[in-house]
C-alpha cells in the first residue's frame, strides 16, 4: 500500500512537472510582450490615427462577421444534429475543414472564387460588383475561417441536450420555432456562448486569408493582425502595441467564457 501511494505521487509529480513545462511555453512569450516596452510608450503607439484605424476596422468586421456567423451556423449545427441525410459526413468534413486548412489556402480558395475572374465574381463583375481587396472581403475571410469555430461549439451543445425537453414541449403544443427559442437556445446557453466567443476571437486574429483575398488598404481591409506584420517590419513599437492590444482582448473574452460557462453550469 505504501508502495503504490509512492507511485501514485510520482506520477502525479512528473503530470505536474509536464504540464509546468507546458504552461511556461505558452505564457514566457505571451508575458513578454507587456514588458518589452513601458505602457506609457504602448498607449503612445494607440494614439496614432492608423493604429485607431485598424482597430475601428477589426472591431466592426469581426462582429458583422460574428452576427452573420450566428445567422446561419445555427441553423447547420441544428441540421446536422437533429437530420441524417446521405452525405453528411461529407457535409460535416466541410465544416470542419476551414479549421486546418492553412488561412493562406483558404484566402486563395475566395480569390478563385470570388476574384474578377472567378467562378462567380466573373459574373459578379458584369453587373458591377467587386468583392475582392474590400470590407466585404475582409467580413466575407473572418466568416469562413472562423464560423466553423461557432457551428462546432453549437453542435456540441446540442448532442448534449436531452431530447426530452423538446418532446414535452411538443406533447404542450408548443410550435418547433417557440420550442427552439425558449426550450433548445437557453439549455444550450453555455456552447452558445463558447462558440460566439470562440468565433469572435478567431475573426479578431485572422491574417492569412483577409490579405490574401482583401489586401491591405489601410482604412479598408488593413485589420489589426496585419498591421502587427506590416509595422513589425519598420516599427517595433507600433507591432508591441497592436499586439498587446489583441493580447488582451482575446485574453479577456476568452476568461469572461470560461467564467460564464461554469456559473451557468454551477447555477
């Protein structure tokens, strides 16, 4: 008995000592952004009208592109939940697939597609429309690599609930629309919140697939993870800010989820 408590303790110190490796990999550098330069020199760098211009723009397209994320994911994650259908499983490797496929791959995939000369920006262009290296890009690059984010965490939310609920909403005469609105949506909350949270911060960091497809014009499509590139080139100072700036945003969503998440599972 001894002899396996010994073991036991061993093995939880060489799990602790592992994870410690892990959690210093990830947070040394994440921690060294905030010292390498004064704060007062960071909120000098925010005060320049592009950084402002980046962030306004990152800000606004990430929440059009999270609303419209909402708007339609919900309804594929409760298809591909509720149904069973041939080709589902194809349906579901193509949701799934914008989260490992490269952003550059991905940015390249809507040039072809929605370009000038693409299979449908081609006719998109003879009546005068042109999606590339504009705002609507840059919503249109967030949406497809981040939507996936949300669709997942719905799923997930929705293979959890008891189906129970709905059928006795439904023995109560309650309509499938009034069902899902005030039966499915608040016990799915948590995955609701989670997928919103993760899809909005996924937006916030794109990079590769917003310059590939929308360039980088500042006031237009130049978001804040390309002005980190473009300014890491010339000015440091101004690349510290902007990612400290993305740092803590994302940092803060991303607690505030965690918290809202067990309180409505502690409730």
């Amino acid at each position: 008995m001894p002899g396996m408590l010994l073991t036991e303790k061993i093995i939880w110190l060489g799990v602790a000592l592992l994870a410690s490796f892990f959690f210093l990999f990830l947070g040394i550098p994440l921690v060294s952004l905030f010292f390498r330069e004064q704060p007062s020199v960071i909120w000098n760098e925010l005060l320049q009208p592009d950084i402002f211009q980046s962030l306004q723009l990152s800000v606004v397209t990430t929440t059009i592109s999270t609303l419209l994320t909402i708007l339609f994911g919900l309804p594929v994650a409760y298809l591909l939940v509720r149904t069973r259908f041939r080709g589902q499983a194809v349906l579901e490797t193509l949701v799934t697939l914008p989260t490992v496929l490269p952003p550059v791959v991905a940015g390249v995939a809507l040039l072809l597609s929605f370009g000038r000369m693409g299979l449908i920006g081609h006719y998109l262009d003879l009546v005068g429309i042109t999606i590339p290296f504009t705002t609507v890009a840059v919503v249109m690059a967030q949406i497809f690599i981040a939507a996936p984010f949300f669709i997942n965490s719905t799923k997930a939310g929705l293979e959890q609930l008891d189906r129970r609920y709905e059928l006795a909403a439904y023995t109560l005469r309650a309509s499938p629309f009034y069902t899902f609105w005030h039966v499915v949506l608040p016990l799915i909350r948590p995955a609701l919140l989670s997928g919103i949270g993760l899809s909005w911060a996924r937006a916030l960091g794109e990079f590769g697939a917003t310059i590939t497809f929308a360039g980088n014009f500042p006031g237009t499509t130049q978001t804040m993870p390309i002005a980190v590139y473009i300014a890491s080139e010339s000015d440091l100072d101004k690349s510290i800010a902007l990612a400290v700036v993305l740092l803590a945003v994302s940092f803060g969503l991303l607690l505030t989820l965690r918290l809202s998440q067990r309180y409505y599972l502690n409730r």
